[in-house]
C-alpha cells in the first residue's frame, strides 16, 4: 500500500521493480523473407530465422530466438512476435542480427545470410508499426574482420570473429563442393544427373 510521510506520497518498489522500469521491451513482428538462396538439392531451401540483440555482455537478458521452420521454399511467410527486454541506458549501444539458416536434419544447417539494424534506428516508445524491409547479406572477410581479429584480449570480439568465420568457412566449404561437382558433371557426359 501507500505510506504517507509530510505532504509527500510513495509506493515501496523493491530492486527488480526499480530494475525493470530502467527496462524496455523491443516487439519484434518477423512477417517473411523473399528469394532466399536455394540450399537443397530440390532447388529449394527449409528456411528458418535466428534473431538476437548483440552484444551480449551489454544484453544479457535478450534470449536467442528461433523463428519455426519453413519447409521447401524460398519465400518463407512467417508472421511470428517476439519479445527482448532491452536496458534503457544501452539501446545506444544495440545491434538486432537477423541470421537467416537453411535447415538440414542430418548436417550442420547452412548460413544463408544476415541483416542487422541498430536499435537507436528503430522508433521509441511508439504504439505504432513500422515495417522494415532488410537485405541480406553474407559476411566477407574485410577491414571490420581484420580489425576485430587484432583485439585478442577482447573476448566478445574474439568470439564474434569465431563466429563469423565458421560461417563464412561453411559457406566457401560448400560453394567449393558445388564448384566442383559442377566442373566434374560438365567434363563427363556420359554421367546422369
């Protein structure tokens, strides 16, 4: 209840609720994608979506979320919500990483691609929907990389740098299979496909 003290009124608040009003909520509607890459053999691929705000030491609260699995397209319709609690004084400081994956049940799921949107870009404290359309793109090795990889007494950067080059060497792995089955098909007519 209330407690009146002088001419002033409070409500006791205990830490977490003092802590939680210091804490937003980032709603995150995933309507689809569109010509994603095929993955599969059928030409199609069994898209899922993977979201997280980064960096976590600064989010620790913001849970990796998984989107379901869309079977055989490559224009996956998801409508899905979910939900981070963001920190208020870090949102400067936030990144929303959408990585998006092939599923494949008997190996590693393939990267297909990410986007990424800083979360001083998104509108606050605002009833209404904004819609984002994002293009994906895949990691290369580049300046960024270089630079991250030089911070060796940086955790977070040297697990984002781990990461990131698993990715890019699962993507260059496959592409140098298909390069190669391709020229192997195209030099032995007599092959069936």
């Amino acid at each position: 209840g209330r407690e009146k003290h002088g001419s002033w009124s409070y409500r006791p608040q205990t830490v977490a609720q003092r802590e939680k009003r210091r804490q937003g909520i980032l709603f995150a509607k995933l309507l689809g994608a569109r010509e994603l890459i095929a993955l599969d053999t059928n030409g199609k691929s069994d898209p899922f979506i993977q979201l997280q705000v980064v960096p976590h030491h600064l989010f620790p609260d913001c849970e990796l979320k998984l989107s379901t699995v869309k079977k055989s397209t490559l224009d996956p319709m998801y409508n899905e919500m979910f939900e981070f609690i963001i920190p208020q004084d870090q949102i400067c400081n936030g990144v929303l990483v959408l990585s998006v994956y092939d599923y494949d049940f008997i190996s590693a799921n393939d990267f297909e691609g990410e986007a990424m949107v800083r979360l001083t870009d998104l509108p606050r404290n605002s009833e209404q929907h904004v819609k984002w359309t994002m293009a994906l793109h895949r990691p290369k090795k580049d300046s960024i990389y270089k630079i991250l990889e030089g911070r060796i007494n940086d955790k977070v950067a040297m697990k984002f740098v781990e990461i990131r080059k698993k990715a890019m060497e699962a993507e260059d792995f496959k592409l140098e299979n298909e390069n190669s089955s391709g020229a192997q098909k195209a030099t032995n007519p007599n092959s069936e496909s």
